[in-house]
C-alpha cells in the first residue's frame, strides 16, 4: 500500500516522508515531471529485499523455499526445538 507524491510535496515534507516510510514499514513513489519516479524506502526493507532476491537467486534455493512454503500450507511441516536442531547438526 504505497503512498506517491509529487518530487515538491517530498522536498517540502522530507523528514514526514523518511519518518512515515521507516514507522510503517512502507514505501513512497516519488514522481517527477521530468524523468523518472523514484522509490523511497528504510533501510531495513532495503536490504530485506536484497536478502530475498539473494535467496530467490539460485533456481535450486528457490525450489527449496518455494516447497517448504507450501508444505507449510498443508500442515506438513514439523517443528523441531533446539536442542534436537544442535543434535541433528552434531552428527555431521
């Protein structure tokens, strides 16, 4: 649900737009009349993404993911706690 405003709006209203896109976790679409839109967005929705298109990058990752998404889904997935992760992780 990204806001959009003009290139003068965001220049008047600055530190509004920074506060509004880091305290809601949201993005602003800053147009311009005469080149192209801008995106305005924290740093830390920033670098989510780029972890996520990191991830997604490698075809085999992505498969990975994407069926553990939807095992998820169909209740097939099982929690294990930590203590049987370390166990696990142990072996090898």
């Amino acid at each position: 649900m990204s806001r959009e405003v003009s290139y003068s709006e965001a220049r008047d209203n600055f530190k509004s737009c920074l506060d509004y896109v880091v305290n809601n976790s949201d993005i602003i679409t800053i147009t311009r009349r005469n080149g192209d839109d801008v995106v305005m967005m924290s740093r830390h929705d920033y670098e989510s993404l780029e972890e996520t298109l990191y991830l997604l990058s490698s075809p085999k990752n992505r498969k990975h993911l994407l069926d553990a998404i939807k095992n998820q889904g169909k209740g097939a997935v099982t929690f294990k706690s930590r203590k049987e992760i370390e166990k696990f992780f142990s072996k090898s």
